[in-house]
C-alpha cells in the first residue's frame, strides 16, 4: 500500500523548462569554444558575415540535437513502451487504446524530426556559403552556385541526402502508428549517419576507412545515447502522471532498465570509435595539450568520463531503489542533458577546426594511394595473406558484439537447464574468426590492388564465412535465450520472430530465390558499374561485403541450416540447386580465366604495383573462385547428405515408434485397402 510521503516521490519529475535550460547549455559550451578558436572572426581572404560564420556551428548544434531526439524517440517508441494500454492480446493488438508514453514519444519524435529538417536545410545553405566565400544572398549567382553545389559536389549531395532522410523521417513519424512502420522510421534516421560520416574530417583524412567507419560508429553511439536520455527527460513529465499507481511504476523502471542496456553499449561504442578517430587525427601528447583541437578532445574525453561515472550510478543504484529515488533519477538526468548538450556543442566548433594532422595527400603519392587512399602492401605472398592487417573498425564491433552475444546467450541457456551443442559454439566463433579475417587481414589489404585478392576476399565471404555462421544456429539459440516481453512491446525475441515470419523473409528465403541471387547476382556485380563503385567508394565497399556475406548466409541457411526458416525446401531439391550453383560457379570461373578484357581496367590497371600483368592476375582470380567456390560447395553437399540421411532415420525411428504403439494399424489399413480391391474387381468377374 502506498504512502503519502512515497506518492510524492513518484510523481516528482523534472519540468520542462529545465531540460530545455539543460539543452541550451551546449549553447553556451558553443560560444566558449568559438570564441577560444576564432571561428567567429572574419577570414584574411573573405567574409562570409557573423551570419554564416556563427549560424553554421549553431545550425550543426541543433541538428544533432534534434537528429538525436528524433531517431531515439523512434526506437524507443518501437521497443521499449508498450503502444497498447491493458494486457497483450496476441489474437488482437490494437486491442486497448493507445498507450500515453506511446503516443507523447511519437509526438516528440514527429517535433524532432520536422526540427532536424529545417537544420539540416540550414546547414546545406550556410555550408555552401562558407566553403564558397559568399555571404547569405538571394542573388542568382549565389542561387545558381548553391544548387550546383547541392546537386554536383559530394559535401553539398551529403547534406541534400540528409535533408530528404531527415524529412522523410519526420513523415513517417507523423503517418504511421504502428511498432513496425515507427522502427522503420527510426532505422531510417540512422542511415544519415552514412553522409554525415562521409563528409566529416574523416573523409579526406589518412587511414580513410578506419577513419570514416570510426566516425560512424561514433556517430550511432551518440545517436543513441543521447538522443534516448534526451527524450527520458522530455517524457518525464508524462511519466510521472503515469507512475500515480503500481502498473505505471513498473513502466517507469522497465523503461529505464531498457534504456541502460542501450546506453551501456553506446557508451562503450562512443569510447572506443572516440579513441580511435582520435588517434588519427592528432599525432601525439603534443597535439592533444598543444592545439585548439587536441584540447577541445581532452574537454570531450572528461565529459564522456563523466557521463560514464553517472550511467554507473543509474544503474547500480538509483534504478534499484526506484521509485523512492525518482527525484535524484531525474535531478541526474538533467544533469547529463546539460553535459552531453556541452558535449555536442564542443563538436559542432570541433567541425570546423583544421586537426593538428594534415587531410591532404602528399604531392608525392603513388598511384595506388591516389586510387586506394594507402601505399602499396609487399608483393603478395602466402604468408602475407596472414600476417597483414589493416582493421576494419565497423566490423571489428559487429563482430566484438556478435561474439560476446552468442557466448552470452550459451550460458544463459545452459543456466536454464538447456544443453546447447559445443560444436555449434565452436562453429560460430570460428566463423567470426574468418570473417574478421577476410574484413580485416590479408584479403581486405590485397583485395583493394588486384583482382586475385578481391577474389578470395568474395569468396570466403559469400562460400566459407556462412556455412560455420549458419552451423551455429543463431536464431535457435535467440529464441531459447532470450526473454519473452508479456507488456505489449517488442524486445529482440519478438522483432526476430516478426521477422523470420515476414513476407520479406519468405520472399528471399524462396529456395529458387535464394540460388538466384547468390549465383546471380555474380553476374551483376562484375558486368556492371556496381564493380567499380565498389572499388572506388567507401560505401560501396561496405555494400559489397555486406551484400556477399548476406546472399552466402542465406544460401547456406536454406541449404543446411536448422534455424527455422517460412518454409524449408525437401532434401532432394536442396541437393539439386546447390549442384546447379556449383555449374554456374564453374562457367564463370572459366570464362573469366579465359576472357583477356580486362575488367575494370581503370582501377586494376592503373595500380601501379609491376608484380605481374593485370591480366594474368585476373586470369588467377578465374582460378581462385573455381576452388574457392567448389570446395566449400562440396563441404555443403556433404553436409546436406548427412543431414538428408539423419532425418530419414529420425523419420524411420518415428514410424517404427508410432508401428509398435497402434500395432501396425496404418499397415493393416493399408493392406486391408488392397484386399477390398481386390475383392471388388473378383465380384465384377
């Protein structure tokens, strides 16, 4: 039974005006470093106005903010608070009204989105002001030159991309209402992290792909971490009106909880990609204590240690006593509003100050740093494929993470009493283990400068990496270690079951789909500019080796995979595609061992290197993917005839079982059917 004094505890809950006064504290952090660079003083060359030269960090302020505000709110919406009032009803979800936390964080959301557009739009045009010398002006010359820049030049088309996300997020999050089409909206928003990274110092720094994906990383961390307590602090006091009874205490601390799960892995992301970036873009304790930049690093660094210190308390202590430490809860929130705010205005000034380490090419760079961003590796060699790394920091996480999860997830499920084969265990690692291989080793630094090395790059992707992912059954072990949610929301377990079971996954899981598009899709890739945009773009890159490992992993999964699937094809027919494959795999290798045009001959052709003819490379690249592509092929034929002869036994024991329990009715039945046959075609004689 409540009491007066805990009553008054709940419903404590921090007031508007003071999250916005926390917000406008990056503000003031803003000014204070302006002022310290001179970002506001007129250049020696050109004057672009206070306008341009204050408006641009402020206008890069507020888009942060609210982009932050906007996809976190999405996300939170789609998995953390139920969208129905009253228990879950798995015949019927719109059943109950709609929940009032739901619809507060939808609004808050829709606000966000539509202030993150306008930002974005004003970061486009101060942008372009700035990097062209010209002043605000409704003019034609700076109307004529500012189109050109949004539709021609790649910071301008970065910044155009953002504003059409950023509006059609605030679109969607105005349409729609459902948990689905709202994560929709939220996994939208993220994909301006892609331009906003590509734009960044990073983008014409040294170490080009550890810098940009760095950055990216960085930026999802952020995103995250301090768009969800951002929109905490404004859902407070609709929380607080919620919390009057026991039901709506509950909420308050399972979102909370909720939360620190996603601030935790934020906080270890914006460390770590903050560390990294950091690392290239000043070259020692000289630069860190001795420039602007390096000093404005450090004040980022206490702050997140800060934060860090905080997030601890949440969740250690504050959380577990709630609600009768609503008032600190909430007091501390703000707190962290007002740092991280500080934080991001530190960044907005730190945009627009040159770091201590150069961004150009030196005068006197080879041909394969020109095309390529690095200087030629040693000549190729065995033991070079092996030894070699350059990391790969996007998927050096993705696989840190997939790691520590599936480990995880065994020993939860081995806690409940559940056995758990080692071999599947084993079989995931390892497959990590090659993928962080072929990402990151001697394939990802020889696959940039010949065909031959892009091609055991593809390959290992698309055939070795999925078939020991596949084997170790991920979604099974998901479903087994993860928790069901009984309050109306969708947790990890319910998004992968709603996703195993959607139209999308019965689409490319299609057996015939599935051969198609990794045999396909070959053909596509090399015939075609995709190749060189590949080679030639970061993104395109990662499309690249997303796409190779996703069209492996699926084929695997429809050929010998044991996680549950919309509909799985019979063993005679899983056999018959993968020898069909195996034929196309083997017609392509050989045409591309025979043919002497040179694919993409501006890039592999121009590199530089003098180790051997391009052509004659290619031709190495045909016989690569010919054992490449037949030996793991065969691995999986074995596979799938092991598993083709184990479900037939399993079947056999399974009807023998079901013979000794009827006495062999079905057999009699069976027999009995032919004997009236029988006896019927002797009566009409």
């Amino acid at each position: 039974m409540r009491t007066p004094r805990m009553t008054d505890r709940r419903l404590w809950a921090a007031p508007l005006p003071l999250t916005a006064a926390a917000l406008c504290t990056g503000l003031l952090a803003l000014i204070i470093a302006g002022t310290l660079t001179g970002i506001g003083e007129a250049g020696l060359m050109t004057d672009t106005g206070a306008l341009t030269r204050w408006g641009l960090p402020a206008a890069r302020y507020i888009h942060h903010l609210a982009m932050a505000t906007a996809v976190a709110a999405a996300i939170l919406a789609a998995v953390a608070i139920p969208s129905r009032t009253g228990p879950r009803d798995r015949q019927n979800r719109n059943a109950g009204t709609e929940h009032p936390l739901y619809s507060r964080a939808l609004q808050i959301g829709m606000t966000a989105a539509v202030v993150w557009t306008v930002a974005a739009i004003a970061v486009l045009v101060l942008t372009f002001s700035d990097l062209a010398g010209l002043r605000l002006s409704a003019d034609q010359a700076f109307s004529e030159g500012f189109f050109d820049y949004a539709l021609n030049i790649a910071t301008g088309q970065a910044w155009l991309a953002i504003v059409l996300i950023a509006g059609s997020c605030a679109t969607l999050l105005a349409a729609v209402r459902q948990p689905a089409a709202v994560g929709s909206a939220g996994l939208l928003g993220l994909c301006a992290i892609v331009p906003m990274a590509m734009v960044g110092h990073s983008s014409s720094g040294d170490d080009h792909t550890a810098a940009v994906n760095s950055l990216g990383l960085h930026l999802l961390g952020v995103v995250v971490w301090v768009g969800g307590l951002i929109v905490l602090a404004l859902l407070a006091p609709d929380i607080s009106r919620t919390a009057k009874d026991q039901a709506g205490s509950e909420i308050l601390g399972t979102l909370l909880r909720r939360y620190s799960v996603l601030a935790g892995l934020a906080l270890v992301t914006v460390a770590a990609s903050g560390l990294i970036n950091a690392g290239l873009r000043v070259s020692g304790f000289g630069d860190l204590f001795g420039t602007e930049y390096g000093l404005m690093l450090l004040a980022k660094a206490v702050a997140t240690l800060v934060l860090a210190g905080i997030g601890f308390a949440h969740r250690s202590w504050v959380i577990r006593r709630l609600p009768g430490r609503a008032k600190l809860l909430w007091q501390l929130i703000i707190v962290e509003v007002a740092v991280m705010s500080a934080v991001i205005g530190i960044s907005a000034v730190l945009g627009r100050t040159s770091p201590p380490v150069p961004e150009e090419l030196p005068p006197d760079a080879t041909a394969a740093r020109q095309l390529t961003g690095y200087d030629l590796p040693p000549e190729p060699g065995l033991a070079n494929f092996f030894t070699l790394w350059r990391f790969d920091w996007l998927w050096v996480a993705v696989i840190l993470f997939l790691a520590i999860w599936y480990v995880r997830a065994v020993v939860l499920v081995r806690a409940k009493g559940i056995s758990w084969p080692v071999m599947r265990a084993v079989a995931w690692l390892f497959g990590l283990a090659v993928l962080l291989w072929v990402t990151s080793g001697g394939p990802a630094v020889y696959g940039m400068v010949t065909f031959s090395g892009h091609m055991i790059q593809h390959m290992t992707l698309t055939m070795v990496a999925p078939i020991f992912l596949v084997m170790g059954s991920p979604v099974t072990l998901a479903m087994r270690a993860l928790p069901v949610r009984q309050d109306g929301t969708r947790g990890p377990r319910e998004w992968i079951l709603w996703l195993v079971h959607s139209t999308w996954s019965k689409i490319i899981t299609h057996p015939i789909v599935a051969a198609v598009n990794f045999a396909g899709s070959i053909l596509l890739f090399y015939y075609t500019p995709v190749f060189g945009w590949a080679l030639e773009y970061h993104l395109g890159h990662v499309f690249m080796t997303v796409h190779f490992l996703l069209t492996g992993y699926i084929f695997a999964l429809v050929i010998i995979g044991r996680d549950p699937l919309p509909s799985r094809p019979p063993h005679f027919a899983r056999v018959i595609i993968l020898l069909a494959t195996m034929v196309f795999h083997a017609f392509f290798a050989v045409a591309l061992m025979s043919s002497e045009q040179l694919i993409q001959p501006d890039w592999f052709g121009n590199m530089g290197h003098g180790w051997f003819p391009a052509i004659d490379d290619q031709h190495n690249g045909g016989e690569l993917m010919w054992g490449l592509g037949e030996i793991p092929a065969v691995l999986l034929g074995v596979i799938a005839c092991i598993q083709w002869a184990k479900d037939d036994k399993r079947e056999m024991k399974r009807l023998d079982r079901e013979a000794d329990r009827t006495g062999d009715a079905e057999l009699e039945a069976y027999n009995r059917m032919f004997e009236e046959m029988a006896q019927r075609g002797t009566d009409r004689r």
